[in-house]
C-alpha cells in the first residue's frame, strides 16, 4: 500500500504533466516532461523533476519558464486538486537521464577499446 504522499505525488505529477501540455503558453518552455514528483511528508513542499529535450541551453530556459509559471500552475493545481494544503512547487532539472547516457558512452568506450587490444 503506498503512503499518502506517494499517492498526491503521482497526482500531483499527472496534473502538473497536464497543465504544462495544456495550458503554459510560455515561448520559454520547451518540450517538457515530468519525471517525477517528490513530497515532503507534511505535503507542503513538492520537488517537480522534469526532463527537457534539447541542448543545455533550451534545459535552462524552460527551467526559467516553468519557475515564471509556477504561481499560475499551483493556481490551477488548486482548482483540480483538493486539498488541504496545496504544496509549493519548486522546479528542478531531472540529471539521471543524462547520467544513464554518460554512463552508457563510457561502457561502449571500453567495449570498444577491449575489442580494438584483442585483435
């Protein structure tokens, strides 16, 4: 059985997902996804962690977007969402994707420098 904050995560990661391919209209905010949410146990603080596709540059402006739009989001989370305290959101860039990918360059890197001493 998952604990409540778990559940109002995956809520809370479902409508932000919604609200930012509905309703940001922010020149900013590129292609965004919600990777995951993470609530504090009292459910007053939310860390949104989204993935950006694009160049670091792109990762960046659509960070500064969606933390221009975070008050118009908790808005509309807040008119979707009951709850008794809506949490704050705070924005952060999702590394672990672009983590997986150095890590899988490095495993290819020596795969093929085994291959290249064994011949």
């Amino acid at each position: 059985m998952l604990k409540r904050p778990q559940r109002v995560a995956g809520l809370l990661k479902t409508e932000i997902s919604n609200i930012i391919r509905t309703r940001i209209k922010d020149p900013l905010v590129g292609f965004v996804t919600v990777t995951d949410v993470v609530l504090s146990e009292d459910l007053r603080l939310a860390k949104v962690y989204i993935s950006v596709l694009g160049d670091e540059t792109q990762m960046e402006n659509s960070l500064k977007g969606l933390q221009r739009a975070r008050a118009f989001i908790q808005k509309e989370l807040g008119s979707r969402i009951r709850l008794r305290y809506l949490p704050v959101l705070a924005f952060y860039l999702d590394e672990s994707l672009a983590y997986g990918a150095n890590i899988d360059r490095i495993l290819r890197d020596l795969r093929l420098d085994e291959s290249l001493t064994e011949s």
